[in-house]
C-alpha cells in the first residue's frame, strides 16, 4: 500500500510536469538602446501577449519571452546566448546585425534551436522572415527596366545595403555611378552627381542615412522635377516628406507592409495601447514614446513570433523540453521537427503572405509607392510569381500640374514635323505634323507647357570622329540648352549612349530608292534593236560584197554562161543569168531565206553561195532569239543590290542628311 508521502511526492511530479509543459520559453536578442526600446522589441512584446491571448492558437500554452541586450561584441553575444539556452529556450529570435547572426546561428545549428531572423542577409540553417535578397534585387532590376534607366548614380552604405550590387549590376545595362557614402559624405556625392548630370540616383542605406540625404538634398537643390530618387527602404512612408511634394521630385520606393489595410491599422492601435500600458507601469525604466509607428523590422518581429506559434502548434503536444548547455553540444531530441514545422507554415501577417522554402521567404508582396503632391499612393505590386505589374501608370508617371515650360527643339522633315508658311504664325503654331501632334497629346496627358524650335544648325547629330565633339539636338540635349527633342531622329548606340530616347514610335531600316528605267516609245526602226547597229552595218556591207563577188564570179565562169535558145543548135546566142540586179536578189533571198529562180552553176558561185546561206542561218535564228526576248519581257539591269554597290560605284549620284545616322552608317 501505497503511503502518504509517496502518494504527496507523485503529485507534486506530476504537477511540476504539466506546468512546465504548459510554459514554452523563447529568447530574443535586440541592440542596446538607452532609455527607450526598439520598435522591434515593442513588437516581440505585443506579439507575445497577443499569442497568448489568443485561445484558438495555443490553447494551453503560454509563452515566456526572454529578452537579451547586445552591443557590437560577439564574444559577449555568445555568452548571451548560452545564458537562455541553459534558461530553457525552445527558439531564438535574431537580431539584424549579419555578423553577430552567423554567430547565433552556428550555436543553434549545433544544437538544433530554431533560430529565427529578420535580417535581409539569410542564415544557411535560420528561418527567415526577411524576403530572400535574390528576389528583392530582381524587384528592383525590373523597375529599373521599366523605367528604363541608361545612365544613374548608385548610392550605398557598407554592411547597411539590401542589394546584392555585384549581382545587380551585372543584370543592369546602364552607365552606373556606384558610389559608398558614410554619414559625413552624403553631400560630397551628391555635388558630384550634379556636376555630372546624374538624375536618376538609387539609394541603398539605412534609415540614419536616409535622413541625412534627404537634408543634403535639400541643401544641393536637387529636388527638382529632373531628379528621381529610388529608395530599397521599406519605410520610406516614415520619413518627413513634406518638403519634397511640391517640388514635383521623383521619389519612389517599395514598402513591406500595407499600412492601409484594416487590419494592419487595428493591429497599430493594439501595439500602441500595448506599449502605453507597460509604460505607465515602468515609467522609472522606459522614457514616454510617441506612438509606434510600424517600421518594417517591427512588422517582420511580430510576424516572425506569430510563424513560430503557427508551427508550435501542431507538434506541441509531442514536444520535449530542451535540457541544453553550449559546453555538451548534445543537440535537441525535438529540435528539428519544429523547424520543420516552422518551415512548413503558410500565413498572412503584417508583411503580406509568408510561405518558406528552406528557411528562405518565397512568398510575399512588394508595393511600389511613389511620392505625390498629397500624399504616398501606390502604383504598382511586385510578387516572386507575377514580378512587376504597375497598377496605376496615370498615377506613377503624371506629375500633376506641374506649371513649367520645357525648352523643346526638333528638325524640318515632312511629315513629322512641318512648318506653316503664308501668315503671321509665331510660337509653336509655325509647326505642324506627326511629331508635333505627340508632343501636344503628351504636354495635355503629363501636365507641362512648352516652347518649339528649330535645332540652330538644322542637324540630327553626330560625333566628331576626331574631336569627340556631339553637334545637332544631341549636342543641345547634352549641354541641356533643350529638354525635349522631337523628330524622326534615329535610336542609335552612340545617341543612346548620351542622351535618353523614349520608345520608337516607328521602326524603320535604311532603304536604298532608285528611278525604274521607263520603256522607249515605239519607233518606225525599232525592229533593229535586237541586234546592234554595228551589226546591222556589218550585214549590209557583207551583202554588197557577196553580191559583187557572186556576179564577178558568175562573169568570168565559162559554166555560168547558157545559149539562150538550148533546143536551137545553130543558134549561138548565150547569156549569164548573174546580172547584177539579178545577183543583189540571189543574195537577199537567200539572206530571207526565201530563194529565188536563179541558182549557181559554178563551184566558185557555189562555195560563196553557200558561206553566204550558212551566214545567213546564223543572223537569221540570233534575230529571232532576240527579238522574241525583246519584244515578251522589258529588260532590267539593277545596278545596285547592297550599300557596298552603291558605295563602290561612281555613277549614280547619291547623298545623306549631314550628320544623321545614314550617313554615320555610310561612313
């Protein structure tokens, strides 16, 4: 029989037990910061408390947080995470810093503890709330492309940037200017993309720096229309921008989290409540903040404790309690099951959907935002499935009523551009056609006002071969005595190379155009252009000759030579039948191929006669050959088939418009 101490004794086990299964301890480390906690660690905190609260998550459990403060010294971080993993801690959440991270993360690896970040460099064996930085650099290569950046400035911060530049750059075929700034040469980069005529500049610092740049670009002046700023922050929306919205710069950036969603706002108002209560209860610890304001890193803090109460969920009840020190190394029997665990979880948060793939972030969405005279608005999304689509294109390109007048030169060429002749026309009614008719639309749709005309030197624009020098509407692009220019002007790789072209509007190749010879009016003789009038002199002269020689012959040839009356012996009368009218009619019958009632008796007329018939069946058939050629298809030589058959020819005359892209191809 069991007595009363023992029976005292199990029940003080079996209660210890479930106590300490109803605890589950968690250890986060955050920077130290006098007087105030960090947004971060506001967050950690609410979403503790909210977990807790919440009875459809985990019902019998509640979490016990930890929290540790860490400078810059490892050593003293490693001695911190030690302390809560002999304290019991069944996860640790990360702070941003990448280095003093890889140092938690090798601990828990080794000792299989879920370790938990928020930073945007991933841990190999940590879970990462952050989106991966592969896709956040693509994010920002397909707005660079969109808005098709040639030619910008880079600027980034040593161990603070969220791009990945070596990567970035090779994906980007632009001029760049990669500059690294620290806090005291902001204004120093800035001057000098300013001399250089550097508009579009991306900047890739935290957010100190953030609010250095801003001042300093209010300093440079460089808060015009012309200068577009694109920040890889996600808080851009907690910056002051008051003095930027009515100077029609160009700021854009993307954000993390929604703050207009509803429920984004309703969770703000519990954070702010949260953090009011626990101050008024630690007034003597904590100085009185303002109102949390949600920076993403906080966002990221609440949904990664949410991501770890989502996969505790389901394997709690089969879960041990760790029993671990850093000396032993003995890893954690249930560890790895709820990484998995963790891993496998699927959830909205406050930074949009959550999905993982090896502790990596694939799921998420990115708003691109872009600052307006009243505000932040949206323009567009960026997902890892769809990447870029640009919602608003009226919103993210219309810079409202901007009231400013734009130097715009262009070039005669019809029917792009015409001018009006006959009256008084002045101002931009002198032109007229294509070109300018799109240069009205887009001065209605964007909202400016212009001045047209003529390029002084009437010339595209080439560059000096010797020189190096640009003239025409490039050269008036480049040393900015215009701001548009309008034309039919040719995209090339030099042009492109210096100044920026809008999509073609046309698509055009070089053409070479020549007159088609036009036929010959019909003549009285147009039956000898077959054969050369050489030809026909040729024949003529060997027809009289064979004429002559036929009758000479005939002459002296006693067989050519016949009595007129055959039949009457006594009558001694003869005759030769080659006279010479008879002998030019032998000949041209002959040349007819015809005949005639005379024939050669005589081997010396015989053998002209037949020279002259073989003669003549050669003239005849090369006639008709070319005849019938001449009179069924009209015969055309074209001279020139390729650029090289014009360039190495000398007669036919050709030209280009000076200093324009056909003749730059020519040369």
């Amino acid at each position: 029989m069991m007595s009363y101490l023992t029976r005292i004794l199990l029940s003080l086990n079996l209660f210890t037990y479930i106590s300490s299964n109803s605890e589950i301890k968690i250890g986060a480390l955050f920077p130290t910061i006098s007087k105030q906690r960090s947004d971060p660690e506001v967050a950690f905190q609410y979403a503790v408390h909210r977990v807790n609260n919440d009875k459809s998550l985990l019902p019998d459990l509640k979490l016990i947080h930890n929290i540790q403060y860490i400078g810059k010294d490892s050593f003293q971080t490693v001695q911190k995470v030690c302390n809560l993993i002999e304290y019991g801690v069944q996860a640790l959440f990360s702070p941003t810093d990448s280095l003093l991270a890889t140092h938690i993360n090798s601990i828990c690896d080794d000792l299989d503890i879920p370790d938990i970040g928020i930073g945007r460099s991933a841990q190999e064996f940590s879970i990462n709330v952050h989106p991966s930085q592969q896709y956040i650099n693509q994010a920002f290569i397909d707005v660079i492309r969109y808005l098709n950046w040639t030619r910008f400035g880079i600027l980034y911060e040593k161990d603070h940037g969220i791009l990945i530049l070596n990567e970035f750059s090779r994906s980007i075929q632009a001029e760049l200017h990669i500059r690294q700034v620290s806090s005291g040469s902001y204004l120093t980069v800035l001057n000098e993309f300013k001399s250089n005529e550097i508009h579009n500049i991306l900047i890739d610092t935290n957010s100190a720096g953030i609010s250095i740049l801003l001042k300093n670009i209010l300093q440079q002046q460089m808060n015009e229309y012309k200068f577009h700023y694109f920040f890889t922050s996600f808080d851009l929306e907690n910056f002051d921008l008051e003095d930027f919205k009515y100077n029609f710069v160009n700021i854009t950036s993307f954000r993390l989290v929604d703050m207009g969603d509803v429920a984004v706002k309703e969770i703000l108002k519990d954070i702010e409540y949260h953090n009011r209560r626990l101050l008024n209860h630690n007034e003597s610890t904590y100085k009185s903040r303002k109102a949390v304001s949600i920076e993403t890193e906080a966002a990221l803090m609440f949904d990664a404790v949410y991501v770890f109460a989502i996969g505790l969920q389901s394997i709690y009840p089969l879960l041990k309690l760790p029993n671990l020190t850093c000396d032993d190394e003995v890893p954690w029997n249930g560890g790895l099951s709820l990484i998995n665990y963790i891993n496998a979880v699927e959830w909205k948060g406050l930074t949009g959907p959550i999905q993982f793939k090896e502790g990596q972030r694939i799921q998420f969405k990115l708003d691109l935002i872009k600052l307006k005279q009243h505000s932040i608005v949206k323009v567009g999304e960026w997902t890892p499935h769809n990447h870029l689509n640009i919602t608003e294109p009226s919103l993210f390109f219309d810079a409202g009523s901007m009231n400013v007048t734009l130097v715009v030169i262009t070039i005669l060429e019809t029917p792009y551009v015409m001018m009006r002749y006959g009256k008084n026309y002045t101002g931009n009614e002198r032109f007229y056609g294509f070109c300018v008719d799109i240069l009205e639309h887009i001065s209605h749709e964007v909202g400016f006002d212009y001045i047209l005309d003529l390029v002084p030197d009437r010339k595209y624009g080439a560059k000096d071969p010797e020189t190096g020098q640009w003239n025409g509407m490039v050269a008036q692009l480049m040393k900015y005595k215009a701001d548009l220019a309008v034309g039919s002007m040719t995209i090339t790789y030099a042009r492109e190379s210096v100044i920026d072209f809008t999509k073609p509007f046309m698509n055009l190749g070089i053409s070479i155009l020549f007159k088609v010879p036009t036929a010959e009016p019909t003549r009285l003789f147009s039956f000898m252009n077959p054969l050369a009038i050489e030809i026909w002199i040729y024949v003529l002269v060997a027809y009289i000759l064979v004429s002559l020689t036929i009758y000479l012959l005939a002459k002296l040839s006693p067989i050519e030579w016949r009595s007129i009356h055959p039949c009457d012996i006594d009558h001694l009368t003869i005759s030769n039948q080659f006279t010479i009218s008879d002998s030019f009619w032998f000949t041209i019958g002959t040349l007819m191929q015809q005949g005639s009632d005379i024939y050669p008796r005589a081997t010396s007329t015989r053998i002209i006669s037949s020279i002259w018939g073989f003669f003549s069946l050669i003239i005849v058939a090369s006639y008709t050959a070319n005849l019938a050629a001449f009179l069924t298809v009209e015969r055309m030589i074209n001279p020139i088939e390729n650029a090289d058959d014009l360039a190495s020819q000398t007669e036919i005359s050709y030209g280009t418009l000076e200093s324009g892209s056909t003749m730059t191809f020519f040369r």
